[in-house]
C-alpha cells in the first residue's frame, strides 16, 4: 500500500482518511491538520520522513509563481526540510496542468463559456495555471491578490499587471512570515467578508477554497464556484449563500475532495521519482491515464 500524507497548517476540523485503489495500486490517503502550530507542523515532516510515499505542504504553499519565475516562502522552506528522503509536494505541479486543464476542459465541453463569464480569481500567484488558462479562454477576470492577499483595496484586470506588481512585491513578501498573507489554524473556520461589491459584478469566483471561504459574502446567488477542496460544511454553506453550483477540480474520494498537495502527492508515489525528476509532460501523461474531470456539483435547488 502506498501512504501519502498531508501536513497542514489548518485546521484539524477537516481530518481526512480514506483508503483508494488508483490504477491498481491501494493508496491511504491522509490530511493531519495541526491548527497553525508551526512547530508541531516541521517535527512532523521530519517524524514521517522516509515513512510514507509523499508528504504533502497543506494549507500553505512553498512557492508562489509568475510565467516560470518560482519563488519560495523562506519560512516553509525551513519547516520542511526535516523531509531528506520522501518527496514533498505543495501541489504546484496540478495547479499548472490539471487547474489549467479544468479551465480548458469546461469552456470545451460548454459547461462554462468564459468568455461570457465575468470572474474573480482570488489570488493569481497561488493559481497561476488557472489565471493563464483563463486569460487564454478570453475571460474578464479580477485578480484578487492584492484584494484578499495583501488587504489593497487595488483591483488587478490584467494578467499583465499581475506579472508586473508580483515581481516587485513577491520576493519581498516570501521573506515574511507566512500568517501575514494566509489563514492558518482557526483562523480557516473565520469569516471576514470582504470587498462584496467585487464578488458582486463578477459570476463565476475561483482560485483556493479558505480565501474564497473567508472573505465571500452571504449572497453569493447565480454563482460558479472553482476551487480545490470541498467538504460536507464548505457544501452547506455555500447552499446557504445560494450558489448556483461548485466545481472541483480534485476527484471526489469517501464522498468528498482531498486538495492539490494530496493529489500531487499520489502522482509522485505512482511515478517513483523526485518531484524535480517529474516533467509537465509526466503529469499531462499520468493525469491522462488518471482520467480525473472536474467535478460538477449542481447547488442551487438542491
């Protein structure tokens, strides 16, 4: 059986264990939440190395993107090197192709037209294959890092724009403690809804789940949501909100989603080889294989 894990810095509320056959193979997939404690967060990747398959980086990143320039949050960086010899992923490999994909794959398919669609990606430099996908399918987008990322009341309508302000600030903010940008712990099951008359103009509302969870407001009627994980209560509340619909681009597995990291983590196990070793080719390829869509979950009058 192979074992892949994810260490968040979340909320241990959202626990997950589930056992799967994936193209053969018996995996038992995991998510620990350890509510923001860093501490407990490090010593566990260096308790689980070389005892699973892959660690995944939960309810954090360990890196932000722009086009091919990555850079790192230092403080992640020094909380996971306790892992030498299992493969850490944080899911930027599925955030280039399958997010990317699951854009390309519902404009395709019709079951979103972007280019009808006005959409607010919440943070850009977190999804980068989903913002170049929907500049791709010719999308009106608001990008939300400065909204919902740095608290700016400065709205970004140009992937351009991203590139240029990101260069900038990125390599400054990855040196500062990672809390200051991302919910960690408790702060995940916190609302603080913010800018409503952004979500308002906009129909479709994508990117990662705690941001568009935090900041959201209660009328969110008509809209898509896309996003990574969904559980039972995130389902719940966004039926409270009437939502039109969620699309995840995660499988569902025990009857609900598992995020990117996790999900990384399973390709890595099932390619055995270093997450540096792996090409996009290698995850187009095995995601082909995979088969993995986008999973349409009708909300609205339900």
């Amino acid at each position: 059986m192979k074992h892949v894990v994810s260490i968040s810095l979340g909320t241990s509320k959202r626990d997950k264990r589930d056992e799967v056959d994936i193209l053969g193979e018996t995996f038992l997939l995991e998510r620990i939440g350890t509510d923001g404690d860093m501490k407990k967060f490090g010593q566990m990747f260096t308790d689980l190395d070389g005892k699973v398959d892959a660690i995944g980086v939960g309810g954090a990143d360990i890196n932000v993107v722009i086009e091919d320039k990555k850079y790192a949050f230092r403080e992640i960086l020094n909380l996971i090197k306790g892992a030498t010899k299992t493969p850490v992923v944080d899911g930027g490999g599925l955030k280039h192709t399958l997010e990317r994909n699951t854009i390309r794959t519902l404009q395709r398919d019709g079951t979103v037209d972007f280019k009808k669609e006005k959409v607010l990606l919440v943070s850009a430099v977190d999804r980068f294959g989903m913002a170049q996908a929907l500049v791709e399918a010719g999308s009106d987008v608001i990008f939300g890092d400065f909204l919902f990322g740095l608290g700016i009341p400065i709205k970004l309508t140009k992937y351009s724009q991203v590139k240029t302000f990101g260069s900038l600030l990125l390599p400054i903010a990855t040196k500062l403690p990672f809390k200051w940008f991302y919910p960690t712990g408790e702060k995940q099951e916190q609302r603080t809804p913010k800018y409503p008359k952004i979500f308002a103009e906009c129909t479709v509302v994508c990117g990662d789940w705690h941001y568009i969870r935090r900041y959201m407001p209660e009328d969110m009627a008509g809209k898509t949501v896309i996003t990574q994980t969904l559980r039972k209560a995130d389902l719940d509340l966004l039926k409270q909100f009437n939502t039109r619909r969620a699309i995840t681009t995660t499988p569902v597995i025990g009857g609900e989603t598992f995020a990117t990291n996790v999900m990384e983590g399973v390709i890595v196990a099932l390619l055995g080889k270093k997450p540096s070793e792996i090409s996009e080719q290698d995850y187009l390829d095995t995601l082909a294989r995979l088969g993995w869509k986008p999973n349409v979950i009708e909300i609205a009058g339900v």
